[in-house]
C-alpha cells in the first residue's frame, strides 16, 4: 500500500480519479528499472535498512517524477525482508556497559568520556548498533518493471478506497465461476453484500462493513482495499465509490477500462493444504463420488446466492449434492442457512459446523428443535470435516432427498 | 418471535417487520440482511426496553457466564479515595469515567469493580507494557491466568487484557464474550478508530479510567456514548504528599552556543521563510500535509524541510541540552532517573553519550522488560525513553524527571509528571526538571504545555 502523501490523484469536483501512470511509459520503465536493480542486489550486497534508503532517496531525488518514484520505493520496499544486523549479541552486551557505567552515574563523579570508558566501550563502537535502519536486507520478492508499475496503478485505487467506507460495483453479465469468487473474496474479506439485478443481465452489488450502516468509518477500508483487486479480476466492472478526503465527499469512478492488473490471479488458484488432503484421503478411500471440480453457486431465491464449499457427484446416480461449511465466523450465518434449510428441504445441500460454533452437543441439537428433519442435514466437524464424516453425512442426504421425490 | 444475535461487532435483530419507537431509537433498518441492526453497545438499553415493552425476545448476543468463583486471593483494604470512586461508579449502575491522578491505583479501582460484578471482563490498554502490566496484577489479586490479546499474543480468557489495536482487529469475533470493559488511559478511546473497539462490544458495564479527561467537545460526548460520564474526578493536589508523592516542577532555559545558535538562526529563517511564501498556517487542519506537499512541489522545498529538522534538532537535543542533562545527573546521583525527549533520535543521541539504556518503540520486548526490571531494582539508575514511558508503566522507584523535548501537549506532560509521583519507600520529594532551549520555539511549546494545574512550579 502507498502512504497518504504518495497517493497521486485528480479532483474534479465531485469526482476524483487516481493518477493512473502508463505502465508503458519509458521514462518510468527507467525508474522502476532503476530502482528494481538497487532492490534485486540488495540481498547479496549486504545492505543495511539506512544504506538502501540513502541509494534509494538519491534516485527518487533526481527522477523526473519524484512523487511517482517515491511511490514505486515503497512498493518495492513492501516486498523486502529485513534482518537483524546480528554481528553480536547487542542486548547482552549493552546489558554489561549499563551495569558497568551505573556505578559511575551512582556516584555522581562522572562526564561522557569516563562513563564510555568505564564500561569499557571502544570509542567507533555505536552501543545502539542494531536498530532497524541497521538492519541487513536478506530477501526480496522479485518483480519486473512493467508489473511493478501495474502494481502502483493498482495501489493508486487501492490509496483511495482507504477514504472509502463502501463501494458499490455493476458487474454485466456476470459468470458464475467469476462471481462466486468475488463472492468468496466478500465472505473471506468479511464484508457484507447487497444485490440487486439492476436490468436482465446487470449485477449490481453494494459492499460494506457490517457496522457501516451507522456511519462512515475506516474500520473497514483496509478490508474493502484489499477486496478491490478481486473486482479487477472481473472481465468487466463498473465501480463508484464515495470518498471522504480533507472533508470533501468525493465520487471516485472505476471501471474495467482504466485497465488495472490484479496481483490476486495466482490467488485463484491456491487450494488450502487441508482442502488438498481432503481430496486425496476422499478419492482413496472410496469409489462412490467424486468431487466436482467447478462448483456451482445455488440460487436460493430472495438474492440468496449460496456457494457451497464443496460439491459432491456420484458416480452410479444423478446425485449432486453441496456441503458448505460454517466456522466459527459464521454463527449467524449458519442459523439463517438452517432456516433456509428448514424452509427449502429439497435443496441439495448439507451443512459442516466448527465445534468453535456450539458450545456442547445440547447446543448442537438446539439448533435444529424448530426444523428436526434437517437435523440429518448437519454434522460437527473440528476445524476441517474429515472424509468419513463427510461421506456419512452424503449417504444420508442423498437417502432423504430420494425419498422426499 | 425478536431474535437478537451478535455480529460482527453489531446486534442483529430479526425476526419482525416493525419495532416501537422505544427500541427502533437505537437501530436501523439493514435492507443487506433484511433485519434490523444496532451498535453493540447499545445492547444493554435495548434489551431493557425490549422488557420494559413486554416484548418476547430469544438474546443469543449475550454469550458470556457469571463467574461466581471469581475471588480475591487476599484482603484488599482500599484506600479512601478507590472506596469512594468504586461507590460513584456503582451509583452510576457501573457505567462510568473515573478520573484519578497516575499512580493513585487505578488498577486497583479496577480489580474492585471485576471482583464487585464477577462477571468477565476485558481490559483495553493502549501499549504493550501495559498489557504486561494489567496481566500480573490481575493473575496477582485473583490467582488465575489471564487473557492476552496484544504483542503477539491470542489467548482469550474470562478476564483478558487487550492493547487497543489487537482489540479493534477482534472486537467483531469476541464483542460479546465479556459483561464488562475497562478501557485504561480512555482518553485514548474516542479517536475514530479505538472507539469501534466500545462500539463493537455488548459489555452492558463499562468503567473508563484516565488521569487526563479533558479532551474535545466532539471526543468527549463519544467517551461518554462509549463508557458513560464522568462519575469521579479526583486531581493530582488532592493526593499529592499523600496517596502520591510530593513533587517539584523547574524550568531550567538552557542559553545555545554561539555557534548553535547561529545555525538555529540560519535554519529558522530558511524554514518560516518558506512557510510565509507557501502560505502554510500550523494553526489550521492538515498543515503538516500541506507543508510536505509544498516541499515536494516548490521551489526551495526541499532546503525548507531539511531547515526544518536542523533548526528543531538543535532546539531539542543541543550540546548545551546534553551538558545540562550531565549536570542534573550529576546532582541527582544516588536517585532514580527518567530522561524524556520528543523523538527516537534524541533518546538514542542521549544514550550513545552516557551509556544509558533507552527505551522506544524499537526496544525488542525481552530488553524492554530488562530494561524496565533493572530500573525497578535500582540497578540500571537512569532510564532514556521518547515516548513509550508516557503512559501507565508504574515506575515508582522514579523520582526525577528530565524533560528534555517534548511536544505541546498538555496530557503528554501531566503523563510525564505522573511517572515519577508515585509513592515508594524512602521517596520524600519527585522533581521534574524542563530543559528548555532559550530564545528557540520550545519556548511557546513549553508555555502551552504547562497550561495545567498539576504542572505549575509550586
């Protein structure tokens, strides 16, 4: 993320756009180039914390776009490791010098060279010698130049949206696979979502805090931030957002078109290793279903979209069923599926519960004393659902749903 | 049937198309959920209105025990002024700010209150060392481990200490695990984002403690929304010579070299030149940002901040300011002693000349808890720090204080006073020594700073 003052941008009352650059540009191609290179030979070279910002401010200094540079420093300053300088024990041996030199000071017959003296302390010796600005550099995420730039455009939006307290997104023609992860995004980001069909094929969705509706305030837009590259991975999206800058209201519009790059793509991929395990165990230890690779979102009716963590085919049968998790996050959440559950049998859905959600198996069996024929439905798991389980809970879902048609 | 629930830091109502005024005051229609939602720390007048109205509700907000088994290991015999502060808040139906001196026990006042309502409790502090600090005494009077949630640390328990920003990161996870909050140095709390910390909790009791109430119009009516008012005032005259330590403020103007003085000269003029010409007014909103705006895109800029920093370093942490340190330890020795100053650069340039110990931010938190034992024990006899000793940590072997730098902030420098007040065995008289730079701007900082009763010469 870049700093308020390295923040670029344009007002247009009552609009403000970031100050997008061109990732093609040559003149910042050199920049970031120039910068990248101090940053990829930092680790090798040893620097310190305070060398590197001493190189890199000359740089900054002398480009043609300080602002943008300093910006760019920071990017790339985010993707360091740093190291304690860790030549010697610093705490023990300033432990020592402090002993030694409060006898001194005790006795109030003292100046600044005997104290040094008396502890023993060389005079080139800095007591306080590793503090961060002397910490070494010991890893850096590499980039290229083109993608750090993308990055800043990117971080520019980001900038804004911290003045943000919701944002409010059309998405036309919405794809299923593409929805349900910016759906995900919404639930792991733990925004709240409203939606609305706009026309036939125009998604529109309002994304807030859950506090958000008694007024503005920042406590989520570090969440909303950092949701904002899951929107960019849509193929189109239009999004408007009120900001609140120096007591201005400010409309910031974005959109598909300002060409921004996602840096979550890879993010899209990554699977959990306990959803990994889950998989392998499943598919070895039985032979009757199979894990469906693209789950697809349920629509509930009443805007409720549910998008199951898991969806199970068999094999023999045209059974699809849907398992959804619900960790401790999800308290309320999970008594409004089982209402939904309750209400709506015939969906194909069975629900896993975090232990962390009830208190003891009398809470568990509370949840279901208004609608005891989804109790079958639901089963406890403890942080991930283990195979037999989830495979007991399956037999008896597809049973019941059988039997109901 | 009402069906009130907890979450994410709000209360959840459904259940019902419509509520009577009485209740609808303190919620919102939520058109996302298709319920109505309400401030958590709205829970306990909601949930009296809703009995008062003969309304059926299901509470599955509330998720926290009484604690009947909740006991002091050991007689506590209060001090007066703890009885009558505990017996405000009481009256107050434990809702309430409590306003006493540092080091009149304010933890001690809480540690009355937990054991009064037996109910868990969450502590909100605002640093690390505090949190520490609350952790042992409460394990200490009530012999049970406490909760930590800060510095590293999640380990939620019925009574858990919590800094403020861990808190604000959890409150929509654990907001309704706790009956009662305390939020220590509150003054801390009504900023925009601690006090979501208050919002997002249902705690129906709430004792806010401070020994620095005075604080904006705007803060204050949060401070009092978030905790309630202020139920007892107690100042540091009061207690002075008796709960607390007798004390001593001097101002001591130390006159710059010849040669410094020149340069402070040279780079004040440099700086103010600047600010006249870019129009910059430090009494206005954001002038700080506008003064970084306009370095970065006037001509001059640059040298205007570089002036900046020199004609302040030269003003807060001068020779003249190093060999009046050196005198003052010189007559203090034997004593225990805190150096003050604004920033980390003069805490460490202070601590490279004497072989001090310095205390910042930057103090991994091992040496930081040496650090603060070997001073205890009279070991390490003088402490360095900027900022981090401001508040709360309980010093009492302290005795002198020396203000090198600091900032015009009134609560800073009555903080700073309190460090050294506390009573300890042999302590007759504290002393709070202000360096101050002759004919530099610390002067008008320093007047604005002892705009306080507390920190008057007497």
């Amino acid at each position: 993320m870049l700093r308020s003052d390295q923040l670029l941008y344009r007002i247009n009352h009552p609009h403000i756009k970031p100050g997008f650059v061109d990732p093609r540009a040559p003149f910042l191609l050199d920049i970031a180039g120039e910068l990248l290179n101090i940053y990829s030979s930092a680790p090798d070279s040893g620097m310190s914390r305070q060398e590197l910002e001493e190189i890199t401010a000359s740089i900054i200094r002398s480009s043609p776009a300080v602002r943008i540079a300093a910006g760019l420093n920071k990017l790339l300053t985010d993707r360091c490791e740093f190291a304690a300088a860790v030549e010697a024990d610093y705490p023990l041996l300033r432990q020592q010098i402090f002993l030694k030199s409060a006898g001194v000071l005790a006795s109030g017959n003292f100046s600044a060279e005997t104290l040094r003296d008396s502890a023993g302390v060389p005079p080139d010796m800095d007591i306080y010698g590793d503090l961060p600005d002397f910490e070494k550099i010991s890893g850096f995420r590499p980039i290229t130049p083109p993608a750090l730039l993308d990055r800043y455009n990117l971080a520019l939006a980001q900038g804004l949206l911290l003045y943000a307290d919701r944002l409010t997104v059309q998405i036309p023609e919405p794809e299923n696979s593409m929805l349900r992860k910016l759906l995900k995004a919404i639930k792991f980001f733990r925004l709240f979502a409203r939606f609305t069909m706009l026309k036939k094929h125009l998604l529109q969705i309002e994304i807030s805090g859950p506090c958000s509706i008694f007024g503005p305030s920042a406590k989520y837009a570090m969440q909303l931030a950092n949701f904002f590259p899951a929107i960019v991975l849509l193929p189109k999206w239009k999004l408007s957002a009120v900001l609140k800058i120096k007591g201005r209201m400010l409309t910031c519009n974005l959109s598909h078109k300002d060409h921004l790059v996602s840096h979550y793509r890879t993010l899209a991929s990554y699977i959990p290793e306990e959803i990994k395990l889950f998989h392998r165990t499943f598919a070895k230890k039985q032979n009757e279903w199979e894990i469906v690779g693209n789950t697809p979102f349920i629509d509930a009716g009443n805007q409720e979209l549910i998008f199951p963590d898991l969806s199970f085919a068999g094999k023999t049968d045209a059974s699809l069923i849907h398992l959804e998790l619900f960790h401790r996050w999800h308290a309320s959440g999970l008594r409004d599926r089982i209402a939904l559950l309750a209400g709506q049998p015939e969906l194909p859905l069975m629900l896993g519960i975090d232990r962390a959600l009830v208190k003891d198996e009398a809470d568990f069996e509370q949840l279901f004393e208004a609608c005891p024929h989804i109790r079958s439905r639901c089963w406890l798991f403890r942080d991930f659902p283990g195979v037999s389980s989830t495979l007991k809970a399956l037999e008896k879902v597809r049973k019941n749903l059988h039997r109901s048609q | 049937m009402i069906e009130l629930d907890f979450q994410s830091g709000t209360l959840n109502i459904s259940g019902v198309k419509s509520l009577p005024p009485d209740i609808a005051k303190y919620t919102l229609p939520d058109e996302r959920s298709g319920t109505f939602r309400a401030k958590a720390c709205y829970y306990a007048p909601l949930v009296l209105a809703l009995r008062q109205a003969q309304i059926a509700f299901t509470d599955r907000a509330r998720n926290y025990p009484l604690l009947p088994q909740l006991a002091l290991t050991g007689k506590l015999i209060p001090r007066p002024h703890q009885s009558k502060a505990l017996n405000a808040w009481k009256q107050a139906d434990c809702r309430g700010v409590v306003c006493l001196p540092t080091g009149a026990g304010k933890t001690i006042l809480a540690i009355m209150a937990m054991d009064y309502l037996k109910r868990p409790a969450l502590i909100l502090v605002p640093t690390i060392d505090l949190l520490t600090q609350w952790c042992s005494t409460i394990e200490r009077f009530f012999g049970i481990k406490c909760g930590m949630l800060g510095g590293g640390t999640r380990d939620i328990r019925e009574i858990t200490v919590s800094t403020y920003d861990s808190a604000l990161l959890n409150m929509e996870f654990i907001g309704n695990r706790f009956a009662l909050l305390i939020a220590d140095e509150c003054h801390h709390l009504p900023s925009p984002e601690n006090r979501l910390c208050a919002a997002m909790a249902i705690a129906p009791f709430r004792l806010g403690l401070t020994a620095t109430p005075e604080l904006p119009e705007d803060y204050t009516a949060v401070l009092n929304d978030m905790m309630g008012d202020i139920c007892c005032n107690i100042g540091i005259r009061e207690l002075a010579g008796k709960v607390l330590s007798a004390y001593q403020v001097k101002q001591l103007r130390v006159e710059l070299s010849g040669r410094e003085a020149a340069a402070y000269q040279h780079h004040r003029h440099i700086y103010t030149s600047f600010l006249r010409r870019a129009a910059i007014d430090f009494h206005r909103k954001n002038a700080w940002s506008d003064f970084l705006i306009a370095c970065a895109r006037m001509p001059g800029g640059k040298e205007a901040l570089h002036a900046f920093f020199a004609q302040r370093h030269i003003a807060r942490a001068g020779s003249a300011k190093l060999d009046m340190i050196e005198a003052v330890m010189r007559r203090h020795a034997g004593e225990q002693i805190i150096i003050f100053t604004a920033d980390n650069d003069a805490a460490y340039t202070i601590g490279r000349k004497f072989m001090l110990p310095v205390l910042t931010h930057h103090t991994k938190a091992a040496e930081r808890k040496q650090f603060l034992e070997l001073f205890r024990q009279g070991r390490y006899p003088v402490l360095v720090t900027s900022k981090v000793l401001n508040e709360g940590v309980d010093v009492p072997q302290a005795s002198v204080g020396i203000i090198v730098s600091g900032s015009g902030s009134v609560r800073e420098h009555v903080q700073r006073l309190g460090r050294i007040l506390r009573h300890a065995p042999g302590k007759e008289q504290a002393m709070l020594y202000e360096l101050v730079s002759a004919n530099t701007s610390e002067e008008s900082i320093s007047a604005r700073r002892r705009e306080h009763d507390a920190y008057q010469e007497r």
